[in-house]
C-alpha cells in the first residue's frame, strides 16, 4: 500500500472530509487532495500532522520494514 492509499483509507473510515483532516492537520485542503491524489509526496512532519489528526500511529499511514525483515531478504 502507498502512503496516499493509507491516508485516504483512514479518512474515510473516520468518515472526514479532506477539508476537515487539513483542519485538524494544520494543513491545507489542497495539500490532502494533491497526497491522495499522487501530485505531491508529503514530508515526514506533513506524514506526522496527519497521523496526530487521524489519531492513528505512524507506521498505519508508512509502512516500514524492521531491519530484520530487510537483512533477512
């Protein structure tokens, strides 16, 4: 899954709007709309801002391989 993917999927199962999320996210309602719609990739504060207003963790919206998973490969 695509961090794109991942925010859009969490919205809406909080059942927010992309202007709502850019509120809480301290973000623009344009900014949410360019992620999901693959125009823009976020930094990783914009990443943490919207994680804190989804009230998710990090890694639901990034995912990351442990170091044993990527030695192991």
């Amino acid at each position: 899954m695509t961090i794109k993917y991942n925010i859009c999927e969490k919205r809406h199962e909080k059942k927010m709007t992309q202007k709502q999320l850019a509120m809480r996210a301290g973000i623009s309602t344009a900014m949410v709309s360019f992620i999901e719609n693959d125009k823009r990739q976020p930094t990783f504060l914009v990443i943490a801002s919207i994680a804190k207003a989804l009230n998710v963790k990090l890694d639901e919206l990034v995912e990351i391989k442990d170091k044993y998973h990527y030695f192991r490969q």
